[in-house]
C-alpha cells in the first residue's frame, strides 16, 4: 500500500512494472488531498523502487509506504470466495 500526500492519477501508476492489480483506497478514510492506492505484485522489492523513483521524477510525496504478505491459506481462501 502506497499513500501520497498529492492526488494523483491513477494511470501515472500504470508505468510501474511487476505491478499485477492496482486498488485505489477509499477517500473517505484518506487525509484531505492525499491518494492511496494498494499494488499487488510478486517482486515488492523492484515495486518499491520504481515508486521512488516516480515520486522524484513527479515530485510527489510518499506519505505512507507499507508491504503486506499473506499466508497460503489466505491466498487460497481469496482465490476460493
């Protein structure tokens, strides 16, 4: 999960590879102004770096920047539901 004190288009996070699903968060739960978007990927390591250096290329402002992992089992009763 990614927050950015800006708000951004949605579509400016479209450049970053490895990224398999993009999720904007609801505003509602947001600070005035910012944006949050949730990037599932397999490789977070290179996600991660591609977001800095979009955040410097924009000059944008990462607020929140945050990788969660699931168990198999989650997986599998996501996939499942």
């Amino acid at each position: 999960m990614v927050q950015f004190k800006e708000s951004i288009d949605a579509a400016l996070l479209n450049q970053i590879s490895n990224v398999d699903k993009i999720e904007q968060l609801q505003t509602t739960n947001l600070p005035t102004g910012q944006a949050g978007y949730k990037l599932q990927t397999t490789n977070p390591e290179s996600v991660r770096r591609q977001l800095l250096e979009l955040s410097l290329q924009h000059n944008l402002n990462i607020v929140s920047l945050q990788s969660e992992n699931y168990s198999l089992e989650e997986v599998f009763r996501n996939l499942t539901n």
